[in-house]
C-alpha cells in the first residue's frame, strides 16, 4: 500500500496486499492496547470492555513464563542472516519426533500477549522482536524446549514452513475459543483472552487455510476440500447481511456458536434490506482466492493479510486526538458500516465459560 489509494480498502472492492512501508502516517502512536478495543465504545480504557461474557477485568501476572525474558538457548547451526537452508530441515525432524514426543506438533496463529518487550523472533536471520499485541506463530511444543513454544512473526513463519504442503498446513490454527484447551498454556490467562484471536483475524485465517486447501488440490491435482453443509456455509458467508434472515442451526453445533457465528463473527456489514454494497471482511482483506492459478513457496500471503487487518482496526479504534490528518480522513472515507464493522470483528470472542473443560494435566 504505497498510497492513499491502496490504503482506501475498507471502501473499495480491491483485495488486500502486501503493505509496502508503515502506516504510521496515519496515527500519531503506537496501536491501541489489545484490551483497550472495547465493545460498546463507551468505556475505551476500561479493560473489561475488551472482552465479551466477561464482568471481571483479567489481572495481569508474571504468567512464569514472560517471552520477553526467555533467552534462546545455545545452537550448534549457523546463525548467520539467509540461513533458511539450514533452518528448514530442522522444522521437518522437529515435525517428524512427533510420535516419540507424544504430543501433536502445532502451528498457532495467535496474538501476543501484552508484556514488557514483546516476545522474540525465533527465525535466526530476523532481528526484530514480535510486538505485545501483535499477530504471531507459536509453534508448540517448541524445537529448542518441549515445555515452551517457539514464537515468530507471522510472514517469518511463512519463510520457514512452506504452507503449499499440507504436511505444515494442516497443523496451522487459528487459536480460539474452540482450541484453546489445546494451547499449553496457563489456563487463567487463555480463559481471560490472552492470545486469543479477534474475530476479524479468526475469520481471515480459518478462510485462508481454506483457499490454500484449494489451491494445493489445484495444483496437485487431488480432491480438495469437502462440500460444506449448506446450513454450514449460508452460515459462514452470508452472515450480517440484511438479506439473510433464515439461518439454519447445522447439526452438532452449539446455541452458544450458533449466535456467535450469526453476531460477532459475521463476516457482512449491511445497512439494511436496501443496501446493494454490504461490506464483506473477505473480498476486502483476503490475499489469495480459489481463482488464483498458483500457490508458490515463500510468499507471505497471510502475514500480510493480518498486517493489513490490524492497521485497519487500529486506525478505526484509535481516539480521534491520536490520529493524524491523514488518519481522519481515511476514518472519513471509509465511511459508517466500515468502522461499524470493523469495531465488531475486532472483538475476542469469549469461550462458553459454562460449557469449556480442561484435561486433569491441567
């Protein structure tokens, strides 16, 4: 987004790209805290407003396990810049100790949470630290200590694991309020949202693992992904829309999902029955689609589609006084239901506290 022009795609029909450069031209500080996103726009310092089904604000602790603090242990490979040659076949036995370790190797996508200094980077050639607050991968258990996971920035990860493989993909997740018993963890701290996606971002990254499924069947030529339910799919894709008003509940599926897939996780902004131009988190935010011919390694398609979302929802939920010129007339074209959405989608969306059980290892 090298201009103004691109930077406009809440309100335009173009799919997201690669940012080029910073958009910090559009606010005066850095993004909001992730509890400061609040829901009814009344309170926006007030922690409590930042998470649904929760009356009681999370307490910060130390965690014991405060990624800013960790040191990476002693390696005996290179750790010289453009060592991905070295790198790769490293996550490919890490992956392959799977069965000796007992334990399933995943990927999570999720955010960091807000401590001191951010988390670092585990790709060797990257220097910069994973901001608090920001989109990153754990993977879990960690290469360089089963009791830890190991964090990257987003696009980082998408240079080391090549996700045109099924073999990776398939352990990619969005963490939530349906996985996160599978996070080791600290459990109060999972229960109070830490790391939790928001809607926005859970969306965008259950649809881009759907895509990349398509297009690897493509390329490949095998089966792709199986036809989802019809209720399934009316329910994922038109809802928020005005013209949708007869959403079945599928089969298996929770009152408590149910409403939260018709509400928060709506990916359709509609001012009402008349509206010819509803907004649509996919066509605005997604980098690939099934149309598109390839899937090559190494292209940080998703990185920058959570890059894109998350200076979208920090130019929205920022005071009017902490934005620039440039940043108020974005807000400005951007118009109503693209805020209105936008404050929606950057929602956490809160586990069933009544319905959720953790293993007794726990």
């Amino acid at each position: 987004m090298a201009d103004k022009q691109e930077k406009s795609i809440p309100s335009s029909s173009k799919r997201a790209r690669s940012p080029e450069g910073s958009h910090e031209a559009e606010i005066n500080e850095r993004p909001p805290k992730r509890q400061d996103r609040h829901e009814d726009g009344e309170h926006p310092q007030k922690q409590q407003d930042r998470y649904e089904n929760d009356e009681n604000p999370p307490k910060r602790d130390n965690q014991g396990t405060d990624e800013s603090s960790r040191k990476k242990p002693p390696l005996t490979y290179s750790s010289a810049p453009d060592n991905l040659d070295i790198w790769k076949p490293v996550l490919e036995d890490h992956i392959a100790e799977e069965r000796r370790l007992g334990r399933a190797i995943n990927f999570f996508v999720e955010c960091s949470p807000h401590a001191n200094g951010g988390s670092t980077c585990q790709l060797r050639s990257c220097f910069e630290k994973i901001e608090k607050d920001d989109y990153r991968v754990a993977v879990e258990p960690g290469m360089f200590s089963q009791s830890r996971a190991d964090f990257y920035h987003v696009e980082c990860f998408e240079k080391l694991a090549d996700l045109t493989r099924e073999k990776y993909l398939n352990r990619l997740k969005p963490l939530s309020r349906n996985n996160l018993i599978e996070r080791n963890a600290k459990r109060s701290s999972l229960m109070n949202g830490y790391y939790l996606l928001d809607a926005g971002a859970e969306r965008l990254v259950t649809q881009w693992i759907f895509v990349m499924r398509k297009l690897i069947a493509k390329r490949d030529g095998t089966d792709g992904p199986k036809s989802e339910d019809p209720k399934l799919h009316d329910l994922l894709y038109q809802s928020g829309s005005a013209k949708f008003t007869d959403a079945e509940q599928p089969e298996g599926m929770t009152d408590f999902e149910f409403r939260k897939l018709q509400t928060t996780l709506a990916p359709i902004e509609s001012d009402g029955p008349e509206d010819d131009q509803e907004w649509n988190l996919f066509d605005l935010f997604m980098t690939i689609t099934g149309d598109d011919e390839i899937c090559e390694e190494g292209k940080t398609t998703l990185g920058s589609m959570l890059e894109t979302w998350r200076w979208c929802w920090t130019v929205v939920n920022l005071d009017e006084q902490r934005l620039t010129e440039a940043g108020k007339k974005l807000k400005e074209e951007w118009g109503e239901k693209c805020i209105r959405a936008v404050k929606r989608l950057s929602k956490i969306p809160m586990p069933d506290l009544d319905a959720i059980s953790f293993p007794d290892e726990w």
